[in-house]
C-alpha cells in the first residue's frame, strides 16, 4: 500500500533501494500530507514515465523539460493525466543534484536592466521581496519600448505622460496611485544612474480624495457572530477561528497572519511580534487570551507535521503554508457565508476596521488606535473620524435654512 511508499514505486523487481529516486519522491509525497490513494495515483505516473525512458534507453539524470513533454505525449489525457506529477518528479531530480538545472537563455538587456534595478531595491533601498516584484513587474512593460539596443534608454516627459496615461485609465485610483509611485521610483533610479534626465516631475498626480469613502468595517455583533460560526469540531474549523481571533482581536493584516511563524509566538510573555512587510522593522503585541487559546489549541491538535516554521498551513496536500495574503481572505470570505453575512466588502481589512472603530466607540484617541494598528503615520488613522458619529454631532454645524442657524 501507499502508506509504504518503497514497496509501491518498485519500478523493476528486485530489492528496494532507499535512495532510488522514484522511492525518495514517493516518500516525500507522503510526507507533504497525500492520502494514500492520492500517492497511489501518482505511483501509476512514475511507473509510466519509468517505463517510457527504459524503452528508449534514457537515463534518469538526463531528462528535462523536453523528455517530459515527449513523455506525455505518449500518454492518453495528455498532460492533464500525470503532468503534475512528472513535473514535480522532475524538480524533486534537480534539488537532489540528479538531473541537470534547467537550462535558462543568456539575459537580454532588459533583463541585465531589470536585474540591477532589483539589486538597487533590494540592497540600497532596503524594499522588501514582494514590493520589489511588483516593481520589477511594472517596470519591465514600460521600459522595454524604450530600452535601445545598446544599453542606453530613450525616454523623454511626454512618453511618460502618455504611458501613464493609458494605464490609470485602466485602474482603479488606489491602484493608480501605486502605479504613480512605482514610475517615480523608476524614473528616479534612471536619473541617478546617468540614463536620463530627471523625469519624475513628468508623473503627475492620481487625482483621489482620500477621505472622500467610510471604512467598511464588520459591526462588532457580526464580529461576534462571525467567530461562532466557526466550527470547533474541526481541523479546518479551529484553524480558521484561530485567524479570524488574530484579525479581529488585534487587527492583523492578512499578509501578517500568512508570515507568522512558530518562533514569532513567545509563550511565556504572552506576546506576538509581526515582522513589517515593508523594511525591516518589527513590532511587539500582546496576546489575548482567547487568541492564544485558539492558535494554541490548533498547533496542539490539528497543524500538520511539515517542515515549513509557518504557523498557518494548508489542511490539503501539499502541506505547506499559504502562498499568499489571498489565502486569508478566503478564510474570511468562507466564514461570512457561514455566518450568513453579506457586506459589500468581504476581505481580511473589515475586521482589522471593525477593531478601529470599537476601540473608537470605547473612547481611544487616535494616537492610540494607529498605535494599535500599527500604522506609520496620524493619516492613516484619521480616516476613522468619518464613523465617529457621536462625536460629529457635536461639531457639526446647522444647514443654512434649516431654521436650525443663521
């Protein structure tokens, strides 16, 4: 059976050994949380390709991308039949120094370019992974038309405004507004490095009234009602209602909960530190009781074994933690279904909200929610005035006609 995975991918009789490679695959399977029938399914695959190179005398160390599209060709389904698995095999291969790296084209200009833009975020300007990717992502469209082929680049202030101007249009403000700061970042950085003039002035400004919408926030009796509708008889159940206490109970970003990690937790103070996504700062919390009972209960009886330090993993193989803050809003979006919740907005940032506003309502000034929140600048707590209501009558003035003034 799959649960011994040596006896399973036995791909000619004989004596098993332990470290062939299609017997440390299939154990490696086992040990990223794949039922048996699912190791099963996946044995079948090895068996085949196993059986493909030995009828065409390809050795194991030789097979690339090219053998394995060959490989599937041959076999009914295509693709969809064994390519996840004959790809994973493949990388397996290539960790374990079996099979040769794949084989990556000689960098283009742009490339080369794009290359030491990242080296200039990373190094100087201390911007951490994800940032520098949507850097990079956006910087590689708008550069490439005016990338020359000897290295220099040709960019003058109207290409800027018209390149600009045909991507706000396509976003949303918000989005356009990081779009904006992304360009001057770029625009700069080709300035100092002697490719252009000073071309920031050139990015105008996304018009976008900040204070102009309410915060969607989870109203604290849905909060409540939120949490009990999580099940407490469940692996996924406890998992989830250990999240959803981190964003309520504290006001967790959802990229903080998926880069939370075992070491992150110190017991013995009862305290939680968050690791800034941006820069390299790190802040110290306290952790509630009923939070530290949640995520306590989980580790103790439902987080799987894995390698992984993350504190939260996926119930389903493989297990690993989530790739992405997405991951989160799922477990949000999943949860008000549940509760029988529908607002117009169903992301993590409602019940990081929901806390502004009750700590709001229980009389904290604002200097205290933004310490709370953690947030770098008054500005951003003050968008929180506007749900202030009470507060508001008392300094809002009489329309005028109203009979209630001048």
């Amino acid at each position: 059976m799959p649960n011994d995975p040596p006896a399973v991918v036995a791909a000619s009789a004989g004596p098993i050994d332990e470290r062939d490679p299609y017997v440390t695959f299939a154990t490696e399977l086992v040990a990223r949380g794949y039922t048996p029938r699912t190791v099963e399914t996946k044995v079948l695959g090895l068996r085949a390709l196993a059986r493909w190179l030995a009828e065409r005398h390809v050795a194991l160390g030789a097979i690339d991308e090219q053998t394995l599209d060959a490989f599937l060709e041959t076999q009914r389904g295509g693709p969809a039949r064994h390519g996840r698995t004959v790809w994973d095999f493949l990388a397996h291969l290539r960790a374990a120094g079996m099979a040769p790296a794949r084989a990556t084209p000689a960098p283009s200009r742009l490339d080369q370019f794009l290359q030491r833009y990242e080296r200039y975020l990373r190094v100087e300007r201390g911007v951490c992974r994800a940032t520098i990717e949507t850097h990079l992502c956006l910087a590689r469209p708008f550069l490439e038309p005016h990338l020359l082929a000897d290295g220099s680049v040709m960019l003058t202030a109207a290409d800027v405004s018209a390149s600009l101007q045909r991507e706000v249009q396509r976003r949303r403000p918000g989005r356009a507004k990081h779009l904006v700061w992304v360009l001057r970042t770029l625009l700069r950085y080709l300035f100092r490095e002697g490719y252009t003039t000073d071309l920031s002035a050139a990015v105008l400004t996304v018009r976008d009234w900040r204070l102009a919408t309410i915060p969607k926030a989870l109203p604290v009796p849905d909060v409540e009602r939120l949490l009990a509708a999580c099940p407490r008889d469940t692996a996924i159940g406890r998992r989830d209602r250990a999240i959803l206490l981190l964003l309520a109970r504290l006001g967790l970003r959802a990229g903080e909960v998926v880069g939370l990690e075992l070491g992150d937790i110190d017991w013995r103070r009862g305290a939680l530190t968050i690791r800034a996504k941006k820069g390299l700062r790190e802040d110290h919390l306290p952790l509630p009781v009923d939070v530290g009972r949640a995520v306590a209960a989980y580790l103790r009886r439902d987080r799987p074994t894995c390698p992984s330090r993350r504190v939260f993993l996926r119930m389903r193989a493989p297990r690993r933690g989530f790739a992405t803050p997405g991951g989160v809003t799922t477990v949000v979006r999943e949860a008000l279904a549940r509760a029988g919740l529908h607002p117009a907005r169903r992301g993590a940032h409602l019940l990081r909200h929901g806390l502004a506003v009750r700590l709001l309502q229980h009389g904290a000034s604002f200097g205290e929610i933004g310490a709370v929140l953690r947030h770098r600048s008054a500005g951003s707590t003050e968008i929180y005035a506007k749900v202030d209501v009470e507060r508001l009558r008392a300094v809002v003035q009489p329309w005028p006609g109203s009979g209630g003034g001048q």
